[in-house]
C-alpha cells in the first residue's frame, strides 16, 4: 500500500513530489494509490466506491467526485527532462487526478525565410556641376591698334558714270598718287625736294633712301596700306631709315626679301620690311597707340647717315644708335622731338657741328662719346634742365664750359668732358654740384684734360 503521507505531500499545496508512479500489476501490486499512476497501465480498474479514505490532516477536505478519472496511456520512456510545472489544485476543492505530461517532441528550430525586400536602386549620383575650363591661349604680344586700312573706308567720289575698283577702292594708278601726294604734302616739302616717282628719278646711278622707302611701301609693301592709314608716315620713315643706315647689310633681321643674298639672322624680333606692323620690327618699340616710342641698335652694322625723317616720330623717347659706322652731321630735325630724353650715338663716326638741342626739355641723357670728328660747342644744350649724364669725351667739341649747364641741370650726375678740346676753367656753379664733403649735390663724377683748370674734377685725362 502507498504510504498516505506521501500522496498528502503530492496533493497539499506545496507539496514537493509533482509526479508518483507505480507498478499496478501482479507480481509486486501496489494498492490504495491514489495518487499514483500506473505502469504499464492496468486493465481499465472497478470504480471505486463512493467514499474515500480518510485523510487524517485534513478532515475538511471534501470527498471526491464519484466520476473516475481516465488514465493516460504512457507509451514512450521515461522523460530526461522535468515536465512542466502543473497548477496546484486547492484541497478544498474537488479532487482530480493528475494528467501525465503529453509534451510533444519538438521540431527544431527553423529561422523564419528572409523577407524578400525589393531593392531599390539608389537615386543616381550626380556629378557637382563643373565649370568648362577655358583653353589656355598662348600669350601673345599686344597688337597694335588697327590701321585705318582695316576698318571700314567710305568709297571715294568717283567722275559720274566711273567706279573705282581694286585696292583700297581705288585702282593702282590713283592709289600710288594719293600716296605720293600725302608724304610729300607731310614730309617732303617741309624738307625742302618734292619726291619723284622712281621712273623719273634722273640719271642718277643711286637712288635715294627716300624714294627706295616709297617705292618699296608702294608696289613692295605686302602690308599694302591704303593713302589715309594711320600708320602709313611712320611705317614709310621706318623704310627711310632702312634704307639710310644700309639695313641689307645688318648684321640681325634685315629684310629677306628678292635676290639671293645671305639674309641675317633675327631670333629675337620681328624681321624688318616684313607684313609684320613696324612695331614688331627688331629694335623698335610702340606704346599702346602704335606710335614708335624706341628706336635702339647696338653693333648691327648701321652704315650710312641718321636721316632726317626721324622727327616724324612725334611719341619718339629713346634713339639708341652704339657702336656703329654712322657718318655725317646729326640733324638738326632732331631738336623738334620734344618728348626725347635718350640721345644716345657713341663710337660712330659723326662729325659736323653739335646741332642745337635746347628744345629738349624733357632730355636726360647725351651720349655723343667716341665721335672723333664731331665738333661744335656746348652752346646747344645749356638751356636744358633734365639733364643727368653728358658724355661728349673723345670728340673735338671744343670752347668753353657754359654757366649756366650748371645752373639749369641741378641734378647731374656724370659729367665726362676729358679729350677735347675744351678750355678755360670750370665755372664755380659746376664745382658746387660736387658730392663731396663741402657740396651737397649729385655730381659725383666730373672729367677734364688735365691741362684744364679744375680743382673739383674727380680725375683728369689726355
């Protein structure tokens, strides 16, 4: 028999055994287990009587109901793991046998399929906006204005029932006189020749640089200007002075046009009687309205004399003309260049008088050294006020030192009067421009022959 404590402890709330099992068959019977269930299962057992046993700790406990409880069938063996916790029945209510566990194997565990999301392409990425990058262009030297030849030209009046036609609107015969006509009205007549076409020339056996600079910008020209080009005076006194200083016989960028001569080299500048403007012609230089500012040669062979056409070049600063074979006088005209302040024509071989130069108020600097013939005196340039270098050693200009060269060029710097022929003595105002310790001026080189009295002089020579 089942000890009665023991269903008590299984039935009371907490009561520790959750589950009692027993074997109900013969041999080794067990009886009076209430709280049993058996193994294997007994053939289906006679209902017990209506009344129950005595439960000695608790006489309340209601009797229980007269309906038997089914037996589960247990099939399979014992359980390795504990079944779950039932609900502990309360004494006093009524009493139910307790099922077995029927726990169900269990499936393992699957992951739930992936939820095929639709993906979405990614909104296109876009590239910043950028901006083209202009094409660099190679730098390019500043071009001169346009000519007038380049811009729109009204057609001349033409005799009723004839229309011009060709160059410029006007055939060759009419364009060559309009041309003609404009030099000589400009230039020519102020110079004292009227310029005759090449035909009529005489029997001279050299023609003239200014009549070759006119018909070579007539019929040569590959520029092809028309006779009211702006350019058309400076571009023919540029011509001039080509064919005065004997440009075929330059040592860089004379012209290579005709003939089969050697042509110079020229690496550094535009070729000269070329299509080019005479801006880019080698040795010169033009301010921003195509006007010749320079002209400067440095031992290129010039030949032949300085023509007189230069003082045409109205915006003309620097003549630089060293270390050449140039002979004759020095014109005159130059003294109408106003604006000039370099006068630069040493080691040639000039010779004449010293012409005026007084007019040249703005001029800084007077390099005639190395002129062996050049003669003359000082009287041209001692009314002028910028003046800072004088180099007229190695001449024949002779006389005597002005005053007043001293008193109207305070700021002299060099003065270089050594190997000539001047005399005298040298004035009390030039000593006082010295930069010694007595004066306080600028002059700090003064020469002389030494047979010339002067005791400022910073050295004597010859």
């Amino acid at each position: 028999a089942m000890p009665t404590n023991l269903c008590i402890n299984h039935i009371a709330p907490g009561g520790k055994p959750d589950y009692i099992s027993a074997d109900c068959n013969a041999p080794g019977t067990i009886t009076d287990c209430s709280c049993c269930t058996c193994y294997p299962r007994p053939p289906p057992p006679t209902p017990p009587p209506p009344t129950a046993p005595p439960i000695a700790s608790s006489p309340t406990t209601p009797p229980p109901t007269s309906a038997p409880v089914p037996q589960p069938t247990w099939n399979y063996p014992w359980p390795t793991w504990p079944p779950p916790t039932a609900p502990v029945p309360n004494p006093s209510a009524t009493f139910r046998q307790p099922d077995p566990p029927t726990r169900r194997p269990r499936r393992p565990p699957t992951a739930p399929p992936p939820t095929q999301r639709r993906q979405t392409p990614p909104p296109p990425t876009r590239p910043p906006p950028t901006r083209a990058r202009p094409t660099p262009r190679p730098p390019t030297r500043a071009r001169p204005p346009p000519t007038q030849s380049q811009r729109t030209q009204p057609a001349p009046t033409a005799p009723p029932g004839k229309q011009y036609s060709g160059i410029c609107q006007l055939d060759s015969v009419r364009r060559e006189d309009r041309i003609r006509k404009r030099i000589d009205n400009q230039i020519g007549r102020r110079r004292g020749r009227v310029l005759m076409p090449h035909s009529s020339s005489g029997g001279d056996s050299e023609t003239s640089p200014t009549e070759l600079a006119l018909e070579w910008l007539i019929s040569e020209d590959p520029r092809v200007l028309c006779p009211n080009d702006d350019s058309l005076i400076q571009r023919y006194v540029a011509a001039v002075f080509y064919y005065s200083t004997h440009g075929d016989g330059w040592k860089q960028c004379s012209s290579d046009q005709g003939g089969s001569k050697k042509v110079a080299k020229c690496e550094e500048g535009g070729r000269w009687m070329s299509k080019l403007s005479e801006c880019f012609w080698w040795g010169l230089e033009c301010d921003a309205n195509g006007q010749i500012t320079s002209i400067s040669f440095l031992e290129n062979r010039l030949h032949g004399e300085i023509p007189e056409e230069i003082s045409e070049l109205t915006e003309l600063r620097v003549l630089s003309l060293e270390k050449g074979h140039l002979k004759g006088c020095i014109p005159a005209s130059l003294g109408l260049l106003s604006k000039l302040r370099k006068l630069d024509l040493d080691f040639n071989r000039l010779s004449c008088d010293l012409p005026d130069l007084s007019s040249l108020n703005r001029l800084e600097t007077l390099d005639l050294n190395d002129n062996k013939e050049l003669k003359g005196n000082l009287d041209g340039i001692k009314k002028l006020t910028k003046l800072r270098y004088v180099f007229i050693h190695k001449t024949k200009i002779g006389g005597v030192v002005p005053e007043s060269l001293a008193k109207n060029s305070p700021h002299l710097v060099v003065v270089s009067l050594h190997e000539t022929k001047i005399s005298g003595t040298m004035p009390r105002t030039m000593c006082a421009l010295r930069d010694d310790a007595r004066n306080g001026g600028n002059l700090h080189y003064l020469t002389a022959n030494c047979s010339y009295d002067c005791d400022c002089c910073t050295n004597c020579e010859g």
